[in-house]
C-alpha cells in the first residue's frame, strides 16, 4: 500500500510535466494552472497516504535494476522511513501550497505552461532526491532540481541579466556536484556499494574514525551539499537566483532545494560521525555563512535579496545544527523553516504584484493598511524567523540548534547563533519597517493593488502562517530515534539557561531594531552615507566582496583562457607543414619561369657549388 | 550471408538512388531512406534473436561469421564477424543513416541523387569497417569511408567563415585522415610480415595476427601506427584540427554521420585492433593515452566556449566528449569500456539531436553565428525546449544516456587513476558552461531580430523526439546495450589486467 502511494506521489507531478511540455501551447492559462497545481495537490494527497501507511522503519521498493555490471549495481530503488516522509511532506505540502499561490501570482504572464512544467519537474525531482535508496538515484534528484532551478530562475530569459543568473546558479552548484560526484567514485572504491543503508553499515566496519579515506569522503559530499545549500564559499549564487519569479524563491531557494545539503548530510551521518575534523568543518561552515549572510542581509534594499541572505544565514544554523551531532535539530529547523520562509516569499510575492513589480525597500513604505494580508504574512513569518519565544515555529527549532550546540561544548558555534539571533532581528524589523510601514516611495506604492482571491491568494498565505506558529513546531513528529545520539540527549544541565539567553537574544535583537530604525534612524543613515560606515555598508551590501574576488580568481582567467585559445593554437602548429609545404611550393613555382638566362644562371652556380664541395672534401682537392 | 548484405545493401541503394533521380526528385529520397531502414531492422532482427552471453571456452566469440577467399596468394579474406559491438554500432548506423537522409530532405535540392549515393557509400563503408576481420578488407572499408565524405563536404557544403572554403575543409579532412591511414597501413602490412617471419604464412586474419611475437621497439610503433589512424579519426587533441572545419562545413547529414558513427569507427578501432593486437604495448602506452585523453576533455571544452559558430561549438565539444572515451578504452576496467560503449551511443544521440537542430536553424535564419541569434525562445515553438533537452544531455544530466556513460567510465576508471577522474571531473564543470552557454546565446537574451519562426513540421519533430526518447530509455535503462557487449568489453578490460590475474592464480595453484 505505502510502495503505491509514494510511487503516486512522484508520478503525478511527472504526469503533470509530461501533459505540460507536450501540450506545446494547446493549453489555455488556466488548464496549465489546473495541471500545474493539481498535480501536486495530488502527490500531497498521495504523501499523506504514504504517512498514513507507513508502519515504521524503513521500508523499500525496487522498480527496476538500472545498470548492472559486476559490482556496480544501482537501482532505481525507493527507501522510505520518518526523515523520507518529513521530507515528502514538506515537499508536497508546502509545495503545493506555493504551486497554489503561483496560480494567483503568474496571472497574466506569458508561458505560463513552461513555468508549471519546470515547477512539477522540480518537486518530482526533489521527491526523487529524497527517496533513493542509493547514492547514484539521489544524485539523479539533485541534478534533476538544479536543471530546473536553472530553468526557473531563467523564467523571464529575455532579460540577459536573468540569463547569466541562471547560467551562475547551475555552474556554481555544478561545481559542488563534481565534489559529491568524486565522493561518490570514492565511496564506491571502498566501499563496493552505492546503497545508502549498505554504506551507513559497512563504513563503520571498514573505516577507522578519523582515518583519511573518511574525512575525504566526508568532505567531497560537503562539498557538494554546500553548493545546493548555497554556504560558504559556494553560496554566490543565491541572492541571484532571486531573478526567478518569486513562487519559485519560495519552492526552490527557500523551502526545499537549498535544503538538499542539509538532507544529504543528516541521510549520510554515519559517515559523518567517522569524521569529526569535518564534522567540525561543517559547523563551522555553517556558522561562517551564517554570520556572513545575516550582515548581508542587513544592507539590502531588495525585499527579495534580504529574504536570500536571511535564508542562507537560516541554513548555516542547520549545518551548525548538523555539525554538532544535532541531525534531529537541523531537520526540525529545516521544516520550520520551510513554513516561516515560503510564508515570507509569498508574502513578499503579494507585495511585489501588488505593486506592479516593484521590490525595491526606497520605493516601497507604508503598504500596512493596504495589504493587511501581506503584512500579517509578514509579522507572522518575521516573528518566526526571528524565533519570537513560545508562540512561533522558529523559536522551539532554533533553540534546540543553541542546545544542541552548547550541549556538545562548541561555545564559539554558540556565541554565533546567538550573535546570528540577534541580526536576524535586526534585518527582519528593517526589512518589515521599510516595506510597510514609513512614506511610500513611489507612485506604485501608493496605489497597490490588494490580492483579493481568497482560494489563491489568501488561502496559501494562511495556511502557512498557522504553520509558522507553535503549531508548526508541534506537528513535527521527532526524529531522534532515526539519527545517532545528538549531545543534548545526554545531558540536560543548563538547558534553561541557554533557552533564556536564546529568548534574550531573539528579543535584543528586536529592541535594538526598535531603538535603532524608529528613534536613531537620522543619526543611523547619516554613518552609512560616509566615512567608515559608508565602506561597511558596501561591504555587506556586497556580501563580502565574494563575487569580485571569483571575478578575479576565476571568472577572468577563465575568460582569458577562452579568448587566448579561441583559435585553436595546436591545430596552427599541426598546420605548419602545409605552411612549409606551400613556402617551397611558391619557391618552385617562381623557379619553373621559363627562361633560358635564368636556368643558365642556376645551372652554373650549381656546377659551382659542387666543385667547391668537391675541392673542400676530405681526400679531394690535389 | 546476412553480413554481406549489410555491407551490400547501402551500395546497391546509393547506385539505385542515384539512377533514380532521372524519375523524380523524391525518388533517391525514398529509396535511400528504404535503405537505411533495412539496414536498422535487419540489425534489430539480429539483435533480437541473437545470443550475447559470454562465449563458452571453445566456442566462437563471433556470433556471426563469413568468410570467402579474396587474395589467396597474399592470403587475403574477405573475412566478415558480427558481435555485440559490431551489432550495436550496425544498428546505430542504420539509425543515423535514416536521420541523415531524413534531415536532408528539404536541405538537399541539388544533384540529389548523388548526394544520396555519396551517403549511403560512407555508411555502406562504415558498416563494412564494423564487419571486416581481414585487416586488409578493414583498411579498405576505413579508406572507403573517406571519399564520399569528401565530395559530401565539398559539394553540398556550406560557405565557412572568412578564409574557410568548403573545399579547403573537405581537403583538410582528406589529408589527415588519408594520412594517417597511411600509418596504419605501414603498421599493418608490417605485422603481415613479421608474421609470415615467425610463421612462413602469409595472412592478414585477425585471429592469426592476434596471437603475433612481435620484436619489442617494433611492437611499439606498430601499436603507435594504429594507434594514431584512430586517434585522428576520433580525433584526439592534437590530431583533431580537421573536425572543427568539417563540421561546420558540412551539411546536416555529413554532420550527423560524422559525429554520430565515423568518430565512433575509430573507438571501435582501438577495442577491435589496437588493444587486442598489442595488449601489453597498449598497457604501457595508457598513461599517455589517458593524459591525451584529459588533454581532448579539457581543450576540447575550452575552445568550444570560444566558438561562434553553434556548429564548432558542437565540434569541440565532440572532441570533449571522446576524450572520456579515449580515457575508459585505456582504464582496464570492464565498468569503464561499457561506460565507454555507452557513450558512444549517447554521444551519437545527443550530438546528432545538436547538429540537426542545428540544421534547422540554418533552414530559418540562414546562420550558424550565434551572434546573430539570442531570443529565439519567444520566435519558434517547440524546437528551443529540444535544444535544452539535447543540451542538458550533452551536459551529463542523469536521466540521460551520457550521464550513464561517463559516470561507469569515471567509476570505472576511478580505482586504477583516481588523479584522472579528479582532472576529467572538471570536464564535467566546463561542459555545464559550454552546453549552456549555447543556451544563452542562441535562445535566451533579447531577440536579435522580431518575427516569428516557422515551428518544426511532422519530420522534424519526429526526428527529434525519437533521439529523445531513445536518450531517455538507455539513460534509464542500458542494460539490453550493457548485455550485449559484456560479452566484447570484459576480455578488453582482462588484457591489461590479465597478466596480474594469471601470476595471482598461478600462485594459488603453487
């Protein structure tokens, strides 16, 4: 029964592709709606079958053996336990939730069908990401939903800028992908299979921890998770991904795709546990981005590109979560996430309709009253992702990432999170004062037009603010018994302390944002137009400067390479004897001229020549 | 008998088409499109009812065979086999031969019949260098390959970019290809003769030749004679100066055959001559090989990135893709060459799904310079969403038949040369920028010009759907393909590692 309903529940989006990219244009708008949204409104259905069945453990169906030559075995094989199902559910319901949404937001654009096609190719995709029983079928998924991420974020491709953000999205996360593609050959070696509950059984027969075959292999799938969670130094890519339409910022780079990293490690952590220096990598990695991001996101003006940064920095604290041994805590912090995020995309996504596409926080201001429902949108999912203690879905997620990290000692993870906390506050105020509250910017502002369908529209938002709340973190059924122990299982000493730091923070946070955007914001302007406050401004609102040193590093040599070599140097050399050849052709030919003074002439400096080679050779002469 | 009929039937359909011309225009059409079907069912056929486990000791390799006296003084055969291998690249060189005459049908209005006669000569050829056991009948079907070739370029050709001739291309193909067939000839007769030395006969039969003591430095350039002839045809940087040239100047057919089966002639060569003639020279010589190999990937990637002409971009990126080939035939391992049979069928799918894109384009815009397209997304239906399937697959985007192959080659090959897989794992990087970058260029950005295109008709979307669909079924499901050369790849794999096993079984008995 279970095998049929998960089968269903990547079939029907597959279905639904199928009808979409073979209709070439014979659908109407609305028929595309209807398959797009009905296709995974029905893969949700079929997930909650699949839960609903589901008797514990894991559970697998084979369909077919894919290739088969001599050890190298992999099937297309489907596992399924309590993380899968999480990860289905996240997947069918949150996505159909913004597939539902986009029904309201891409109202009126053109290719419609396209996108509904890319849409459904993604969750049956990802759906196949996270139900391979092996590491080769996983990796189908996660080439899968970057090809169409590429397809998405390029959905509007005759502007060339989304061109290349699209084209900067595949080859960054690509990059990672060889990383995890090398871990896979590596694996593979050594291990003789690419099943993931076979590899999790034998690692630990095989390798010692620590040993250097498992930190590589370790850190080859980091890298390939660090891509497609878009952390450090691979994370360029996200904030540009933000040209896709903004159903899209909420499906791929926000609720599930970037997710995939943290998916892949928490599936893999047996792997990881032998290999405590990356273990460590990746929470410090994690917190780096974290960091890194919640600054950024402090000096953006694109509603869109603060919502980027704040969901790279929400990921760091997953993979702080992870490196700290709390796989449990990282995937709760992933689906409440994925609720507050999408909730804060399609909000934004309202308001950037509403105001005619306009998403810059300068010429937005003051929308509160004219787009209640964006803006409860807005407070219920900033509430969240800012952890507002006891009644948000954020709050009960990310104090158990804190725990989790004090528990194992890792202070300095700790004072980052909370530092991160802190900024989180900070950028979300700012990012909810500038866009609804102050003097509208421009003339689009000023006049918005409200979503007013309540099946579209308001329904999703409403939906996912519920589950931003408590609520959503009371659904979440634990998955402690899936995952080895985490360190707050053991210990419980300083546990209320840590969730009063963690309320302090998430509340500092917010009265500093008070203090600083409502009473000091002259005082705070006049040090980011000059000076040193000037330069850091342009720091963060660059992230860094990561993108111009890669311009630098990479980009440039690159393009240099590709211009040097444009024309093709070896096949010059290779021609040279045809160059040679047609130097003694035109040497012959000039020679071949048909008068006798000439011929004479050569015929006696020729004679001549012999006698001197005569006279000088040894034994000639006298 | 059937084998000689393969060979047989693409010449009798090339003089038939070409006599047809005097009744209709369509008529050389027809016919060689008659003829490259039968070419594919009576394979399929084969392949169907054929027995492709691996032979049991005493029992033939072969699962066809047919051998009649040609030269007896020189002890010259004309000595056909059918294997696996030899099955699956028959059949794709029907398949091909239909889409080459398919996709000429509107492009091809003059001397049509011809035309149709120089095409079916070149496949006829390459049918017979997938058949032919004698070595001497060998090099006569790879020579005869070349010449139809040349007058398809020559003639039916497009005008290159400045300072680039049809003919100049054409001439340029002849050379090195006739050059280095040049080689193999010296290699072969040299062979010839240190046998009829060891042996007092006089043979150019595979299986007598096979088992050869050649004199070392000989038995060394020997391997380099053939080893080169192949390396031109597949071609391997720096050899590979010819493909570029010929590619965009030929017409959509010469394209098609060229990328999708005469590149593959020469890996076949290399798994049907080069390696099993001289396993252990071969050996010695893989890391050269591999390193050659990594060296077509990443330049091949590079300067497809440079192209501004979608059809060099293709080229180079062939030559990107071979590379892998080249890689897998020398790893010695079994994963590896299937991966690398794999991919040879991928590549001839996906590269002839570009090249008749490609063509079509020309038919609309009149171009290959991808300068002047960009937004053709918004301008003609259906084909762009083509090109991004064909693009991704030409990128390895699982699900497809590339992804397949040059993952069991990378797997395969990882154990013995990991340095290798790590530095040909980038190829996998820099096939994302080229195989998008042609996406960017030719359909997304601002339209060049405004006006909408005329959409694909019945044929060409036909055309494209098949390569399609056969793209996704070996990319799901290879393993009919992986159990009907299992058989061919895995004594491949054991010359190189056969030494080992021997002394390691050797001292077990001890």
């Amino acid at each position: 029964m279970m095998a049929m309903a998960v089968i269903l529940s990547f079939l029907f989006p597959l279905v639904g592709t199928l009808i979409l990219a073979f209709s070439a244009g014979r659908l109407g708008p609305r028929a595309s709606a209807t398959v797009g949204v009905g296709s995974v409104g029905l893969a949700a259905l079929a997930t909650l079958w699949a839960v609903l069945t589901h008797t514990g453990g894991s559970q697998g169906v084979t369909l077919w053996n894919w290739i088969s030559v001599g050890d190298f075995q992999p099937t297309i094989g489907l596992a399924v336990d309590g993380l899968t199902l999480v990860m289905m559910s996240v997947i069918t319901g949150v996505g159909f939730l913004i597939h539902l949404f986009a029904a309201w937001y891409m109202t009126g654009e053109a290719g419609i069908t396209r996108f509904y096609a890319w849409m459904n190719l993604f969750v049956f995709s990802m759906l196949l990401l996270v139900l391979g029983d092996n590491l080769l079928l996983l990796f189908l998924g996660w080439e899968g939903v970057g090809l169409c991420s590429y397809g998405l974020i390029g959905y509007y491709y005759q502007n060339s800028a989304n061109g290349q953000a699209a084209f900067k999205a595949f080859v960054v996360t690509r990059i990672g992908d060889v990383f995890l593609a090398l871990g896979l050959f590596l694996i593979f070696m050594e291990l003789g299979t690419l099943d993931i509950a076979t590899i999790l059984a034998r690692a630990p027969e095989l390798w010692e921890p620590g040993s250097t075959t498992a930190n590589l292999a370790a850190l080859l799938v980091l890298g390939g998770a660090l891509g497609k969670s878009a952390q450090v130094p691979l994370h360029t890519w996200l904030p540009d991904a933000m040209a896709g339409p903004t159903p899209v910022s909420a499906l791929i780079h926000a609720a599930t795709m970037v997710t995939a990293g943290v998916y892949l490690i928490a599936r893999l952590n047996g792997l990881f546990l032998l290999a405590p220096d990356v273990m460590l990598l990746v929470g410090v990695i994690g917190a780096a981005s974290l960091l890194l991001a919640a600054f950024a996101a402090l000096a953006q003006t694109d509603i869109k590109r603060v919502l980027a940064y704040s969901t790279m920095s929400q990921i760091g604290y997953m993979f702080l979560a992870l490196g700290v041994g709390a796989f449990d805590a990282a995937i709760f912090h992933l689906v409440t996430h994925a609720f507050f995020k999408a909730l804060l995309f399609l909000s934004a996504g309202a308001v950037i309709i509403s105001c005619h596409h306009e998403q810059d926080m300068g010429k937005l201001g003051g929308l509160w009253r004219k787009l209640p429902v964006a803006y409860g949108g807005f407070i219920v999912g900033g509430a969240a992702l800012v952890a507002l203690p006891l009644v948000t879905a954020g709050f009960f997620s990310k104090d158990e990432i804190l725990w989790q990290a004090m528990a194992a000692d890792q202070t300095g993870l700790l004072i980052v999170g909370l530092l991160g906390a802190v900024l989180t506050g900070l950028y979300t105020v700012r990012l909810i004062l500038g866009t609804f509250h102050g003097e509208p910017g421009s003339d689009h502002a000023r006049h918005p037009e409200p979503g007013t369908n309540v099946f579209t529209h308001h329904l999703p938002l409403v939906v996912l603010a519920v589950l931003s709340t408590f609520i959503g973190a009371w659904i979440y059924p634990g998955l402690g018994e899936l995952f080895p122990q985490a360190p707050g299982e053991t210990t419980d000493s300083g546990h209320t302390l840590l969730q009063v730091l963690a309320m302090g923070a998430a509340i500092a946070g917010l009265a500093l944002a008070g203090w600083l955007f409502l009473m000091r914001r002259q005082w705070l302007d006049d040090i980011a137009r000059k000076g040193a406050g000037a330069r850091l401004w342009t720091l963060w609102h660059h992230a860094w400067g990561f993108d111009a040193l890669f311009d630098r590093v990479l980009v440039r040599p690159w393009q240099w390479s590709v211009r040097m070599l444009r024309f093709d140097f070896i096949n010059m050399i290779m021609n040279l004897p045809a160059v040679v050849a047609r130097v003694f052709n035109a040497g012959l030919v000039r020679a071949q001229n048909g008068r006798t003074r000439s011929y004479a002439l050569v015929m006696v400096f020729g004679a001549t020549l012999i006698l001197v080679a005569l006279a000088l050779a040894p034994g000639g002469g006298a | 008998m059937i084998l000689v009929w393969l060979i047989l039937i693409p010449f009798l359909g090339g003089l038939l088409s070409w006599q047809a011309e005097r009744w209709s225009e369509h008529a050389p059409r027809w016919i060689a499109l008659g003829t490259m079907l039968f070419v594919l069912v009576i394979s399929i056929f084969l392949w169907l009812t054929g027995d492709f486990s691996l032979p049991v000791d005493g029992n033939s390799q072969w699962l066809l065979e047919w051998r009649a006296p040609w030269i007896p003084r020189f002890g010259i055969e004309i000595h056909l086999a059918l294997d696996g291998l030899s099955l699956i690249l028959v059949a794709l060189t029907g398949f091909l031969g239909t889409l080459a005459v398919l996709c000429s049908w509107r492009e091809i209005v003059q001397r049509v019949g011809f035309f149709h006669l120089n095409l079916l000569f070149i496949l006829g050829g390459v049918v017979g260098v997938f058949l032919a056991l004698d070595l001497f009948l060998f090099f006569l079907f790879w020579e005869m390959m070349l010449v139809p070739m040349y007058f398809l370029i020559a003639l039916w050709g497009h005008s290159g970019s400045p300072g680039q001739t049809r003919i100049r291309a054409a001439t340029r193909f002849f050379i090195y290809t006739q050059a280095s067939g040049l080689l193999m000839l010296v290699a072969i007769l040299a062979l010839v003769f240190v046998h009829f030395s060891n042996t007092g006969e006089l043979s150019f039969s595979y299986d007598a030749l096979r088992g050869t003591d050649v004199p070392e430095p000989l038995a060394f350039w020997l391997m380099l004679g053939f080893f080169v002839a192949f390396a031109v045809k597949l071609p391997v940087v720096p050899f590979h100066g010819w493909l570029p040239d010929a590619h965009a100047q030929a017409p959509t057919a010469g394209s098609v055959d060229l990328a999708g089966i005469l590149l593959k002639t020469a890996a076949y060569g290399i798994i049907r001559f080069a390696l099993p003639l001289f396993p252990e020279q071969s050996e010695a010589f893989a890391p050269v090989a591999m390193t050659l190999g990594l060296v077509g990937i990443i330049y091949g990637a590079v300067l497809a990135c440079g192209q501004q002409d979608i059809k060099r971009l293709i080229a180079y990126t062939s030559i990107s893709h071979m590379g892998f080939v080249l890689i897998a035939l020398y790893s010695g391992s079994e994963l590896a060459i299937q991966g690398a049979i794999i991919l040879m069928v991928a590549h001839a799918f996906s590269s002839a799904g570009l090249f008749i894109l490609s063509g079509q384009l020309y038919e609309r815009i009149h171009s290959r310079d991808m300068r002047v397209m960009g937004g053709l997304w918004s301008r003609i239906p259906v084909l762009p969403g083509f090109t991004l399937c064909f693009v991704a697959a030409s990128l390895g985007m699982p699900i497809t038949a590339n992804f397949v192959g040059e993952f069991m080659i990378l797997f395969g090959t990882f154990p013995g040369a990991p340095v290798v897989v790590v530095i040909a794992s980038v190829g996998l990087v820099l096939a994302a920028i080229y195989s998008l970058l042609l996406m960017q260029r030719v359909h997304y950005g601002p339209e060049y010009r405004t006006g909408p295109l005329k959409g694909p008709d019945a044929r060409e979307y036909g055309m494209m759907l098949t390569l399609l669909a056969l793209t996704i079924a070996v990319g799901l499901y290879p393993q009919p393909l992986l159990d009907t050369t299992a058989a061919v790849s895995a004594p491949i794999a054991e010359l190189f590692t056969g030494g080992a096993d021997l002394a390691a079984r050797a001292g077990e008995v001890n």
